[in-house]
C-alpha cells in the first residue's frame, strides 16, 4: 500500500509539472487586468463588445494563439486531475499532505477561474480585482507545488524510486492525461 501511495504522490508531481508548464506558455499571451477594453480580436461576433483586457487575453489564447486552446484545456484537465488524484492520495492514507495540497488545488482552480473574469465576474466573488485572484491562483499553485515536492522527496528516502517504478508512474500519468 506505501509503494501505491508513492504512485500517486508521484503521478501528482508529474501533473503538477506539466500544469506549471502549460501555466506559463499562458502567462505569455494573459493580461491580468480588470480594465475594459472593447475586444478586436478574431472572433468577428465579438468585435467591439466591451469586456476586461483579462477576458479578452483569454479569447486571444483560445482564438489567436497556435495551440493556445489546446493547451489552455490540458492546464484545465490537469487541475482537475490534481484535484481528483489528491483525493485518492489522502484514501490511500497520505492525509498530512493530501488536505492541505487539496485546499491549496481548489483554491487555486478557483482563483484560476476568476483571473479568467469570465464565470465569476457577475458574482460577489467578481468583487475582487483580476490582478488579485492572478496572484492567489500563482500563491496557491507555488505552495502545491513545494508541498509535493517535500512529500515526494521523503517517500523516495524511506522507499527509494527505481528505474521501472518511474516509468511505470510516467505512463500512468500520461493514460491519466490522455483519459481527460
């Protein structure tokens, strides 16, 4: 059951990796700002529709940026898929770690969500200014991050990782991706 659970905790870590990269190939085109803008983008139905210079970046990701829609959707299934699999890891008895890992990956999808400015933006939640839930999303997903890391690091001390049981985490992670 201690070699599962370094399973998960490892394909976790791998997740985590690949939703930090595709987090930061979308921080270059994101504009964390609240300021309205009137969209000119290439979606024609939209031109001129008032809306914020963050949602806006957004529609340029989805619409503009070759493979911008692609990779905005697996940074949003990894979310999803390190918020499941920490839930399996806290099952598996990882509970230290897992719940605070947990509510650090729901808070930062949620805080993802209002830096997009699109679902939160009429809510009392919308309250708060996009450069802020930017921040948290960033402040959430850096202590995830080093939260997996410290756990990863002490199961590898007490169960040392071999050759095959990080290829065996590699491809689960990769049929978990592909499973999304």
């Amino acid at each position: 059951m201690e070699r599962v659970r370094q399973l998960v905790g490892e394909m976790l870590l791998y997740c985590f990796v690949l939703a930090l990269l595709t987090g930061g190939f979308l921080a270059f085109f994101y504009t964390p700002s609240g300021e309205v803008v009137a969209y000119d983008g290439g979606y024609e139905p939209l031109h001129g529709v008032p809306m914020s210079a963050a949602y806006e970046s957004i529609l340029e990701i989805n619409f503009e940026a070759r493979g911008g829609l692609l990779l905005r959707r697996l940074h949003h299934g990894l979310s999803v898929l390190l918020v499941l699999g920490t839930v399996v890891w806290a099952l598996l008895g990882r509970f230290r770690y897992a719940i605070v890992v947990l509510g650090l990956g729901v808070l930062g999808v949620l805080a993802g969500y209002g830096s997009a400015d699109d679902l939160l933006s009429g809510t009392v939640l919308g309250k708060l200014p996009v450069p802020w839930w930017y921040g948290l999303h960033l402040l959430a997903a850096s202590a995830m991050g080093a939260l997996l890391v410290i756990s990863s690091r002490r199961e590898a001390a007490q169960h040392p990782r071999t050759l095959r049981f990080v290829a065996l985490s590699l491809g689960l992670t990769v049929l978990a991706i592909y499973w999304l």
